[in-house]
C-alpha cells in the first residue's frame, strides 16, 4: 500500500503535525470526515488447561451454553438493525456456530484429549483457520477473520466476560486492524463517519456490512495503526480507497463540500428509487434484482426493483444438512412469487460446483480444473432426480405468478435439449401424478461462456429469454478467475472480446425476437450502464442496493448518446482506451457521481 506524504506548513513557528495519504481497498463508498478512534483490541487470553474424565460432561455443557450466549448476542444486535444484507452476515455468523462438524470437533478434543472447553474451542478455531489459510480462493481466505471473530467471543463467554463493546463518539473515525461484523453493525448504531481497516478486502464481511449501512471505508490499508493516534482528523475517502491522516484546514473543507454533495446526491437517488428507469428520449430499462436467500426476498421491492432477474437457488444446498425438497422449492418460490407479482422471477436451477460446492450433492473428486469441470447445468443432468425435484417444485409454484427458470451454464444445444427435456419430464411427472402446475412456464438460457455468446442464435430459436452472466463470461472468455487477486487486473468487463460477445447475444436476441437480460455484477456498475445500453441490453438485473442509481443514470440519459458512446467503445481496441472513454464519459455527464462501493470493475478509474 503506498504512502504520500504531505506537505508541511509552519503554525506559529512550531511545524504541524505532517498530513499522510494512505491507500487500501476502497469498500465502501462515501466520504467520511471526523476525529480518529483507534481500537486496540488485546488477543484474548485462552486458558490451557487439562480436565480430569469427570468433568467431561460438564466442559461439553460449557460449550453449548457459550455456544447459545454467543448466538443470543448476535441475535440481540441483528435486531437492532434495519433490514438488509447486514442481517444476512450475522445470520450466517450464527448458523457457523451451530455446525455440527465444529461441535464434534470440539467436543472430540475435549473427550480424548482432556482440554478444557476454551482450549478445546481456540484449538479447532486454529485449525480451521489454517485451512482457510491454504485456500486457493480470495472468498475463503476472507473467512479467516470470522473465524477468529467468532471464536473469540465464544472463549470470552466461557470466561465469563462480554466481548468488550467498542464506543466511539458520534462522528468518529474507527481505525482498527480488523472489525467483525458484530462490531460493524454496533457502529452504525453509534453514527461513526467512516472505519479505516489494516486487514480485510472487498469481500470480507466488515467490508460488506459497512457497504450495507452505508458507512464510508477503506480496507487492507497495511500499517494503519501505526500512523495515526487516537484524537487525530481524518478523511476515509471511500470512492478512491484513500485514507488522510492529519489533512490541512482547507483540505478539510473541500472535503466537506465534496461529501455534501455526494450525500445529497445519494439522498436524491433513493428518493427516486421507485421511479421507472426511462431515458430522456424514452427508451424504457427494466431493472431487477438479483436474489440468493430466501430471508432477502424483500430487498429487491425495498430499493424498487422490477422483480428478480436471478434468484440464485443453489444456496438453498449450501451449508445446511438436508437437500431442499420439491415441497421446499414450490414453497420458497411461491413466497418469491407472491412478493412480486405482476414483475417476473427468474429462479435459476441449481448452479453448484466450482466455487459454489454442496457437500450434499456428489461432485467428481479432486477435480483439477474444478471451473471447468461437473458444475451447474453439467451437474443438474448428472444428478437428475435432485433436477427432476427442483423442476417440479418450481413448475408447481408457477401457478402463483409469473415464474420463469433459467439453466446456468449451458455451452451447447445438445445441453439445452437435455434441460428442456427434463423440464418436459418433471411437467409428465406432476401430470401423473395429479398435481397442479403451470403448463405455460417460459425457460431460458444464462449466457455464461464464451460457447454460448457465439451460438446465442441457435439457442434463441430454442428458448424463451437469455441472460448474459457476465462473471462468468469474462472469467471464461479471458480465461481470468474471477476470485484470484493476482490476476485481478486482467479481469476487464470493458475488454474487446466481452463487448463483442454482448453484442452478438443483444443482436442474436433482437433478431429472433427473445428478450435479453444481463445479470452480472457488471449490470451492478454505474461506469457501464451506458455501455450495456448503447450495446442493446434494455434488461439489468444486480444486487438489490444498486438499482436506485443504475435507475438515476438511466433517467439522466439519452439512449442516443448511450449508443454514441458504445460505438466509439467499440471501436477502441483494448480495455485501458475503452475504460478512458467510459469514465471520461461519466465524470462529464454525472459529475457528482462517485464510484458506487459494491461495483466489480477492475479498470482503474481514479
Ligand atoms: C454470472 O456468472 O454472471 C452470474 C450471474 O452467475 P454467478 O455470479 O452466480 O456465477
Ligand atoms: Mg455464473
């Protein structure tokens, strides 16, 4: 991470205090200004002691009540918080705490090993940690830290303590090696300005939760807590991912005045959240959102979304016990469908594998090549009951409302003909059996590899409507996985190869008159709705909080300079010209619009 520093300026003769530029990970956007408060957090002491065969039960016990006191206390925090992806982090805290292989594990080393309960807990915490430490993806490197979070506030209960609360005044700027989302959730209570991190990414779940209550910060800035004292002014610039330490007096001002007007420019996009996405010249945008737990399903009607473009159902086989049934499916999408009705949901078949594995669901052992290998579509016509049973409990929901399934994936016609085909069959099944389902339920395709943008015409004569999932599109176009950061910087939606494959799929929908949506997280990113327009996508569909401004940008556009711009995109011949032009094009036309916090994009704008 570098380090600037700034200028020094004579103060009655004494020199001030030198202003420093810290750079990290900007995680979330927004400008904050206040006084410093560094969290110095000491490693929890763990006692390490042996228990004689007696007190065995009673060290189990131990751990199943601080088990439930650490549960009861995230409980008691969650319901301090408005609705959002926030409660769903603190959700998933809990349910960790409830996995029965980590309770075995404990109570094994307390059974054979004779370790007292806080040993016991601390040692398969380490151990977990050291896994996760190994592993190859950035997703599950960031678990880390819940590990740890999580462990300690367990031992603590076991001691007797209470994890110690972290107070800041009103208008602080929290600076901290890392928060747990338990401590990020208490201070969006506490009205902090910003939070400044030295560890965590984009993906850590304190980046995430501060995203969600909208609190500006920037992650990973190395050595942090070195460089400013409790007390102290600081800028958390969390559009660029910078850090000002010590600022001088006019900075501070312009400063104010740029966070001024992006908040009131945030104000004024939820405001219109519910508005219709039309340009100026009265092109209509349909924008949805993207869902993938059931316990969200109310966020997409929250910041006015037109229904679900992508409901990600393979979560419902992630980390839980038991596969979902065909009862479970019908029930889960019918509540969906109830929500929001007229607009459509689009409910993807289960997408698992690669970086979504379900221990429930066999998947090919020690596959090399796991991206490439028995994932998604691949793995549904394996494993056909578990499709058959999922098909059929979404055929029967249709009857509710406007459902459509969409199979993930898919890179041939012979693979799209075996998915109509189960469909065909799960619908017999329900016949014969005498159950009620809709007859008429439209099926389509997610444009998810190369293969399939380039036959989007032969796929189009076969389906109802397409969807272009960009994560996967580029990851496999540019041959970039897109979980690795070292090659984070070769991951560009804006490259020549992804804007041609777009195009043909919105020319190959267009022609054969099959609607064409865009789902990935590039749909999410104000910098290419101008693009993605101009290139003849008129549906997005993106995480919940992204669609009041992807729907303010569209609003404030003409289409005919949508198109201008993505035709001299087009022409550019590599992701760095395109990516100057998009931004140029933006920083004119939304000039108080700062990078939205969530957005995927690698291309350096700033
Ligand atoms: C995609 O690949 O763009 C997509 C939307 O699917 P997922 O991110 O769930 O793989
Ligand atoms: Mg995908």
């Amino acid at each position: 991470m570098n380090e600037a520093s700034g200028e020094f300026s004579a103060s009655g003769g004494r020199e001030a205090p030198i202003r420093v530029e810290l750079s990290g990970v900007a995680a979330s956007s927004g400008i904050g200004i206040g006084v410093a408060f560094v969290v110095d957090r000491r490693r929890v002491q763990i006692p390490r002691t042996k228990i004689e065969r007696e007190q065995i039960e009673e060290e189990t016990r131990r751990v199943q009540d601080a088990l439930r006191a650490v549960r009861q206390q995230i409980e008691a925090i969650k319901g301090r918080l408005p609705h959002g992806e926030h409660r769903q982090i603190l959700k998933a805290q809990q349910m960790m705490l409830r996995d029965p292989d980590l309770i075995e594990r404990t109570e094994t080393l307390i059974r054979e090993e004779l370790r007292c309960a806080e040993w016991a807990v601390s040692t398969v915490a380490d151990e977990i940690h050291e896994m996760l430490d190994r592993a190859d993806d950035a997703y599950f490197r960031e678990r880390r830290s819940d590990i740890i979070f999580l462990s300690e506030r367990v031992v603590l209960a076991l001691i007797g303590e209470n994890t110690p609360e972290i107070v800041p005044p009103p208008g602080s700027v929290v600076i901290a090696h890392d928060l747990s989302p338990a401590d990020t959730a208490q201070l969006h209570r506490l009205q902090v300005a910003g939070i400044v991190t030295a560890a965590g990414g984009k993906t850590s779940h304190s980046a995430i939760m501060a995203r969600s209550l909208q609190i500006p910060a920037v992650v990973g800035v190395a050595g942090v807590l070195g460089k400013v004292q409790s007390g102290e002014p600081v800028v958390v610039d969390g559009v660029r991912g910078v850090v000002i330490v010590r600022p001088a007096a006019d900075e501070v001002v312009s400063r104010e005045g740029e966070r001024d007007r992006y908040n009131a420019f945030e104000e004024r996009v939820q405001r219109e959240h519910a508005f219709p996405a039309i340009t100026q010249d009265g092109l209509r945008v349909v924008t949805r959102a993207n869902l993938a737990i059931t316990e969200d399903i109310e966020l997409g009607s929250r910041y006015g979304a037109e229904g679900i473009g992508l409901f990600r159902s393979e979560y419902m086989y992630m980390n839980r016990e038991a596969l979902p049934t065909e009862e479970e499916h019908y029930r889960t999408a019918k509540a969906v469908i109830r929500r929001y009705t007229p607009y459509p949901v689009i409910v993807r078949t289960f997408d698992l594998g690669s970086d979504k594995p379900s221990k429930l669901v066999s998947f090919a052992k020690n596959e090399a090549n796991p991206a490439m290998g028995l994932r998604s579509i691949r793995l549904a016509l394996r494993e056909r009951e578990l499709f058959l049973e999922q098909l059929r409990g979404l055929l029967r929901a249709a009857v509710h409302g406007p459902l459509r399934i969409m199979l993930p994936l898919v890179s041939s016609i012979e693979e799209l003909e075996d998915g109509l085909e189960a469909v065909e069959e799960a619908r017999e099944q329900l016949e014969a059996a005498g159950m009620a389902y809709a007859s008429e339920v439209p099926v389509g395709v997610m444009i998810e590899t190369p293969a399939a943008a380039l036959i989007a015409d032969l796929l189009a004569a076969r389906v109802d409507f397409m969807s272009i999932g960009t994560n996967d599109l580029i990851q496999y176009t540019l041959a970039v996985d897109r979980d690795n950061d070292d090659v984070d910087y070769l991951y560009q939606p804006l490259h020549p190869a992804i804007l041609r494959l777009i195009r043909a799929v919105a020319e190959a929908g267009a022609r054969a008159d099959v609607p064409v949506s865009l789902c990935g997280e590039m749909a999410a990113d104000p910098r290419y709705t101008w693009v993605l327009v101009g290139l003849g996508i008129t549906e997005l569909s993106m995480s919940p909080s992204a669609v009041p401004v992807i729907k303010h940008i569209i609003r404030g556009s003409q289409a005919a300079e949508m198109r201008a711009l993505c035709e001299e995109v087009l022409a550019s011949n590599s992701a760095r010209d395109a990516s100057a032009l998009v931004v140029a094009a933006m920083r004119r036309r939304f000039p108080e619009h700062l990078r939205h916090g969530g957005g995927a994009a690698s291309e350096g704008d700033d």
